[in-house]
C-alpha cells in the first residue's frame, strides 16, 4: 500500500501544480531506489478484522499491520485509535 499511498500523494500535487510531471517521476524514481522492508498480511484475516471493527479494509490493513509489527499504531483517524489491538 506504501507504494500506491505515495504515487496517489505525488499524483495530487502534479494535479494542483505544487510540483511538475518532472518533478514527480523523479520523486518516484527516489522513492522507489529506498530500501524498504514491506510485510505481507493475510488479506482474509484484515477482512474479518474489518468487519469485527467496523473499519474499511483499508485502515484495517493498518491496523493489522502495525499488529503484526509489534508497534504502535500512528494516525489522526479517531475510530482506528479507538480499536483494541
């Protein structure tokens, strides 16, 4: 999801003109050369986890992820913050 997350945000700003098209393919290109380290989740559970919790898919993933992670969970979005892990 981190891939798309930044391609959408790079996106949004090519579209309001805070950067080029230049620009933004290379941020891409940058992004892309990181070394990230990305985690698979069972998409089955994360739906089940969705459902029980009343979130999207989407910020379920999340939610799982940092689960699985053993980390702490960062974000504005109340209803996810309100969800035991």
């Amino acid at each position: 999801m981190l891939k798309i997350e930044v391609a959408n945000a790079i996106r949004t700003a090519v579209l309001r003109k805070r950067m080029s098209k230049s620009v933004g393919k290379k941020m891409i290109k940058a992004f892309l050369s990181l070394e990230i380290t990305y985690t698979e989740i069972d998409i089955s559970d994360t739906l089940d986890f969705a459902l029980k919790n009343k979130l999207t898919v989407y910020n379920a993933c999340y939610a799982i992820t940092a689960k699985k992670m053993k980390t702490k969970l960062v974000t504005l979005d109340k209803d996810l913050l309100a969800i035991k892990l």
